[in-house]
C-alpha cells in the first residue's frame, strides 16, 4: 500500500509554467512505477506521463513531449511534473498514480496503476 499526496496546483497564464509535486508514504517508493493523469469534468481520464521505478525511463504522451518534463527524486519519496508554455487546453485535475508492477503496453492506461492521489488543480487562462 503506497498513499499519494498531489500539490502545485493553480492558476497561470497561457505561457506560463507550473510544477506539481507528489510525496508518496512509505520506504520502497523507488521501487514504484509512477505516472501522472489529467481530467476535465465529463471527459475520460487522459495519460500525461509516467517513469518506471528502479531507475527506469520516462514515457510521455506525444502532444506534450517537449512541454512537460516528469522526474523524481528518490530520496524524498517525490515524483514532478514540470508543466512549461502552458495552454488553455491543459486545464484540468492532475492525478499522481503508482504501482509496482507495469506492462509497458499498457503504461498509457489508467487501469495500469492501483494507487492514486486525489489532484491538484491546474487553470491556465488568461
């Protein structure tokens, strides 16, 4: 069991730039795979990134690479999600998930991860 705690969350300008945190509990969180979604009120949760534990790489959705930049630190038990040139279209609730064992075909898929936090919220507008 892994709890996930989201901050970082809120208001920017189209342009702008934001970093999200995610502290997770416990003591084998370099162990964990990691990856942050994103959802908006009457849409379908949308993957945004995720890296693997144990020293492994990161996976980005295509739209976002060269914008958004995940990382983690181990030693602080945090995973980051840089959010640069922000757009209107990035509005929405950002989700931390976790889970210990990942098929890297389905690391895009929210039913992948066990574990979520409950959001934080990003509002890009002007």
């Amino acid at each position: 069991q892994i709890n996930l705690v989201e901050s970082g969350g809120g208001l920017r300008q189209p342009g702008g730039s934001l970093r999200l945190s995610c502290v997770a509990s416990g003591q084998t969180f370099r162990r964990y795979h990691m990856a942050w979604f994103r959802q908006t009120p009457g849409e379908e949760r949308e993957f945004v990134a995720a890296i693997r534990g144990n020293g492994g790489g990161t996976f980005y959705k295509d739209s976002l690479k060269g914008r958004f930049t995940m990382s983690r630190d181990n030693a602080k038990n945090t995973v980051y999600l840089q959010m640069s040139s922000l757009k209107p279209e990035d509005t929405a609730v950002y989700y931390c998930a976790a889970d210990l064992h990942l098929i890297q075909s389905s690391v895009r898929q929210f039913a992948q991860y066990d574990y979520w936090g409950q959001g934080t919220q990003v509002i890009v507008s002007s």
